[in-house]
C-alpha cells in the first residue's frame, strides 16, 4: 500500500491516489465497506478492469453494505442486461451501472444516469462507455488481476484528496 500522492486531472480539485494489493475477497469487501462509510449523493466511482475481476463483486458489497446500515436485506442483481440498477436507502440513493453492452453515450441520457450524477452515489463499471459524460470529479477505482494468484488484485485509486484521505482513514487493510 502506500500513501496518498498528488495526481495530475483536469479540474481544480487537488487529486491524490492511492494504491494497495487486495490478497482476498475479503479484503476486497472491505474496501467496498470502506467506501460505504464515506458514501454521500454526488460520489461517482467509476470501476474499471478486465471482466471477472470483481467490479461488481465490489459494486455489490458497497450496496449490500449500506443496505444492512438501513436494516435492509434484498439481492442485489448485476445490472449487465438492465444496465442500471436502483437503490432508495434514505437519503441516499444509489445507482449501480454495468455500461458493457452500451453501444452509444446517447443511452446514458435515456436511463438518467447523467442527473444521478448529480444526486445519488453512482457505481459505474466500463466507464470508457460514457464518453463526454464522464463526471469531471469522479473516483477512479482500476482493479487489476495478479496472473500468480487467482485472488489477489492490485487496486488503484484516484480520486479528490480529501475523498482519498476520508477513504483511507475508513480502510481496515494493513500493507503485508
């Protein structure tokens, strides 16, 4: 792991990222409740990686999590064939897309994706698919596999500073 460092974007807010080595799901889960803790409308992580990584292993985590702080308990569905699936806890909204199958940015439009931006935390995977609608102050949350270890990820991520460093202060994980 190692700490927050200044990271080059283009918007005003200063950025920062941080990395770490997931060594299990459960380390993963924890990152994912980690971000729950610091959920709040407005935030958009957009998660990236090859498939089969864990976006929506992550994506889930970070819902059910803040499901069962509302007493909630429901499935939580990956949104590959609804693209966008919605979630009303209290006051705070979440959205969790699955872009993979989106053929065009004009269909972001058509869900509403671009004014959850605004209003809901937003967990969107395949990211490249928004085009000209990426929201400027997102969280970028790279999950790469390790090819010696089936459940092992590295994690990247770049995100506003004070956003990284609420989010580091709220991890569990330890460098090994």
């Amino acid at each position: 792991m190692t700490s927050p460092t200044p990271s080059r974007h283009d918007v005003d807010t200063p950025r920062s990222v941080w990395t770490a080595d997931l060594t299990s799901q459960d380390a993963t889960a924890t990152l994912a409740r980690a971000f729950a803790a610091i959920a709040t409308p407005g935030l958009c992580v957009l998660l990236d990686g090859p498939v089969g990584v864990g976006k929506s292993f992550f994506a889930r985590n970070v819902i059910q999590t803040l499901m069962a702080q509302k007493g909630a308990l429901e499935d939580v569905p990956s949104p590959t064939f609804t693209l966008v699936q919605t979630y009303e806890l209290g006051p705070l909204d979440v959205w969790h897309a699955d872009l993979y199958r989106l053929t065009d940015a004009g269909e972001l439009i058509e869900l509403g994706l671009e004014q959850a931006f605004d209003t809901a935390m937003c967990l969107v995977e395949w990211p490249d698919r928004l085009g000209c609608l990426r929201p400027d102050g997102a969280v970028e949350l790279t999950l790469t596999p390790d090819p010696d270890h089936e459940d092992r990820r590295h994690v990247r991520i770049d995100g506003p500073t004070d956003l990284i460093t609420r989010l580091s202060s709220a991890m569990e994980i330890h460098p090994e």
